[in-house]
C-alpha cells in the first residue's frame, strides 16, 4: 500500500482544497451570482454533461486501452503500440468534431426545443469544451499509466474548482458580466488541457516511430468495448442532470447540482485513492496476482468506506444550520444528499473490484450491465420525474438506484469468476457507526445559538471526529496506526 498511501496522500491535499473552494463555490458564490439567472448556471451544467458525454464516446475507449496494454511491452514496442492506441483516439475526436460542427446546431434544439435557442447560441463553446475534455481523458490514461495520479488530482480538482470560484467571485461582485462567464470557464479547462498536456509530452516521443499493426485489431476490439462499456457508464452519470433540464427546466439544474455536490463530497477519499488503484491493478493483472488484488480489494473497500462514512456522518450532522446559509431556493436538499452520498459509498467499496473486471479477460461480460445501465437510468429518472413527480428527490433516488444496479451486478461477476469481494465484518460495524454518530449530533439550526455556519461546522466535527476515533480504537484503521508508529515511537 505503499505507493497507494503516497500518491493518496498528494491527492488528498488537492481533493482537500479543492473540496474548499467547490463548496464555498456552490454554497456561498454561485447561487447569488446567478441569483435570478439561474437557467446561466444550468446552461453552463448541461454543457458541461454533455460534454462529458461526447468527450467520452469521441475517445474511441482508447483511454482504457493505454492502461490495459501498455505494462505488456517493452519501451520499443511501447512506443509502437501507444501510436497505434493514439490513432483510434484521434480518428474519433475529429469524427466527433466534425459531426458536431455540421449538425450540432440543430441536434441542440431537438433535443430541448424550449431552451433550444439558449443552448444553440453557445453550440461554438460547446464543441470547444468537447475537443478539450477529450484530450484530456487521453492525457489522465497516460499520466495514470505512469502511476502520477497525484498530479491529475491538483489539476482536476484544486485548479479545476479554484478557476470555477474564482469566476464566480467575479460575477458576483460584477466584475465580468454573465455573456462573458461562459468563454472564461471554457478558458479554465484550456488551462487543464495545456498543465496534463505539458506532464504527458514524454509519452509522445516516440510518435515518429511507427505503429505496431500486428495487434492493432486486439487495440481496437479493447477500445471499441471500452467505448460501449465505459462511455455508457458516464452517460449514466451525466443523464441525472440532463433529464432535470429536460423535465424540470434549466433553472432547477443548478439547485440539483448543489445538492449532488453535497453528495459528492464523501467520494473524496475514493477519489484520492481510485485513480492509482486502478494503475496498480492493472500492472497485478498483467503479472496475473489475482490473489494480491484480493486482498487490495477489501484493504481499500475498508478505507474508503471509514473515510467516506465518517465524512457523510459529519455533513449529516451539520445539515440543517448548513442549509440556512443558502437561499430559499437551495434549501431542503437533504433527501437528494442522503441518496448522493449512499451512492458514493456503495461505489467507494467497490473500486478495487471494478478495476481488477474491467482490466481482465472477462471484461466483455460488463458491456450488456453498461449498456442496460443507460436503460435503468434513463427510465428511473422518467419514472421518478415525469410519472411519480417527486422532483429533485426523484433525480435524486434514481441515482442511488442505477449506483445499486451497476456495482451490484459487478460486485456478482467479480466474485463468480474469482472468488474476490471487497467486505469485511467491519463494513457493517461502521456503517452503524456512522449513522449513530451523525444522529448524535444531528441538531436543529440555532441550538447552540450560534451562527449557522459555526454550528454546521462543529456539528459535522464532532460526528466525523466520533466515527473516526471510534473505528480507528477498533482497529478498522491499522495503515494510519503503523504510518503514526513509524514516525512517532511513543505512538501505542
């Protein structure tokens, strides 16, 4: 776990910061800057989602190809076979591109014929936002393949949230005015694009080289499942925000997204430890150390779920006097974070579990689970929106409900075929835990008397500091007690 716990650690300062910035973003500076304006804000969001979307299918799955391939060869063949993987990625982004250019105008207004001319207006920043996003899924393959997860992290979060606030502090005080805010925020992702494109240039050295036609089909196959398999995970994920511009107008867009990042707050520790797991096990799969990624397995499902629940715990907590800092509009979101942050921690234990299907040779099994995915998702949102009409709520639970789906079915097939599973008897003792600890401390706005933004905050420390300290005397924690003992020797 030794290099996990590094490259985690770096991570985990930028998630840190990041999540600080993302949070004063969402629940201080966005929701007064767009006061008024929201359908601004859920225009820069749908943008954004289908950007995702598109971005992801224009890759080609070459992205997951350079992690599943590249440990194989040497550095001469390498280099071969990363042309080979480039040039799938590249024939997609200019497809894609040149799609969007031709027809995207009137693909925009079909699809939302009410906010159609809005959207149509910014379909050039669009296709823009979709060249980069693409690049830089290429670009986060290769620096993951390179185990420097730790720099993606600083620049998809700290600088990635910290422009975004940075934008939004300017709105607000009128220092940029609104028609401006959407070129600038495309312009933070240029950003990004030239930081990881700068970290990336030595993996394209050898691009005079050639191309290792011999398994380019083998290339291609990988990529065209991944492109299925991977692409329709995050159309899943992106569909949530979509539909709610779709059904409920743009203008709730923005009030789903702050209660989706509540949510997502407790994925940090995944995230911090996600990206250099899935690097780790596909270099296991490749020596083929099926045992070890067992063992990985229930080691990081067991971390995460500590760090992730007692983070949920404190958030719960602190959630009524948090809720009185935003406006009317924003508050009685705790339905949609309860179900947001459950998600986040069924995904949370199974990472490791996900990786080790998605890299080995039984990857084509989770196509038909992705492909039905986009299905469930797409008739759960329709469902709980359009039929039940239970709102944001309803987004909200259909989330929950695809996250149940997705990790449930591969959560069977990873333990059909090798016998590995992330949980342990501490899963459920912590689950308890957490819960018992953010009722404890789940108090009403003014019962300490203080203003509200001092009680969340001591409210949530109090939960998270007692779940903690409680699974860390039980012993659910022994990675932190040997890193305290190997540098304080008093340390019990």
């Amino acid at each position: 776990m030794g290099v996990i716990a590094k490259q985690s650690g770096f991570a985990a300062i930028a998630l840190g910061a990041g999540m600080v910035f993302g949070a004063l973003n969402n629940i201080v500076v966005l929701p007064r800057a767009f006061e008024g304006n929201e359908v601004i804000w859920g225009l820069v969001r749908i943008m954004t989602s289908w950007g995702m979307i598109c971005a992801a299918i224009s890759t080609l799955g070459a992205p997951g190809a350079i992690l599943r391939f590249l440990h194989r060869y040497d550095e001469g063949e390498r280099e071969k076979s990363l042309n080979s993987i480039l040039a799938i990625a590249a024939f997609g982004v200019l497809a894609t591109l040149t799609i969007l250019w031709k027809w995207g105008e009137s693909w925009i207004v079909w699809l939302d014929p009410d906010k159609g001319e809005l959207l149509s207006q910014n379909v050039h920043w669009f296709i823009v936002i979709v060249a980069i996003m693409s690049a830089l899924h290429v670009f986060r393959a290769l620096l993951t393949w390179k185990l420097r997860t730790a720099f993606i992290a600083w620049v998809d979060d700290l600088w990635q949230k910290t422009s975004y606030f940075i934008l939004g502090a300017l709105l607000l005080f009128d220092w940029v005015s609104l028609n401006a805010f959407v070129p600038l925020y495309i312009a933070s992702y240029g950003v990004s694009f030239l930081l990881m494109g700068s970290a990336s240039l030595g993996a394209f050295k050898g691009l005079s080289k050639g191309f290792n036609r011999s398994d380019l089909p083998r290339f291609a196959e990988f990529s065209a499942f991944r492109l299925f398999s991977g692409g329709a995970v995050i159309i899943a994920t992106q569909l949530d925000y979509i539909m709610v511009g779709k059904f409920l107008g743009l203008e709730e867009v923005p009030v789903y997204t702050l209660g989706f990042f509540m949510g997502s707050v407790v994925a940090l520790p995944q995230r911090a430890t996600g990206s250099i797991i899935r690097g780790i096990v596909a270099e296991k799969i490749n020596r083929d150390d099926h045992a070890s990624i067992g063992q990985l397995s229930k080691n990081s499902a067991r971390v995460n779920f500590l760090l992730m629940g007692a983070l949920m715990a404190g958030i719960w907590a602190g959630f009524d006097p948090l809720q009185q800092l935003l406006p009317p509009k924003y508050q009685g979101l705790e339905l949609v974070f309860l179900c947001i942050a459950g998600a986040q921690l069924i995904s949370g234990l199974n990472v490791s579990n996900n990786s080790h299907l998605g890299y080995s040779q039984h990857y084509r099994i989770t196509l038909p689970v992705n492909l039905a995915l986009i299905v469930v998702t797409a008739a759960m949102n329709y469902l709980f929106l359009v039929v039940l009409k239970w709102g944001l709520a309803g987004a909200a639970l259909a989330t929950l409900g695809t996250f149940v789906w997705n990790n449930g079915w591969r959560l069977l097939i990873v333990h059909r075929k090798f016998g590995v599973h992330p949980f342990t008897w501490s899963i459920p003792v912590m689950s308890g835990i957490a819960t018992a600890s953010a009722m404890l401390f789940h108090w009403s706005a003014g019962t300490m008397g203080l203003h509200p933004l001092i009680e969340a905050v001591a409210q949530g420390a109090f939960a998270t500091g007692t779940c903690f300290t409680a699974c860390y005397a039980l012993g659910y924690f022994p990675e932190l007690r040997d890193g305290l003992r190997q540098r304080l020797s008093w340390w019990p």
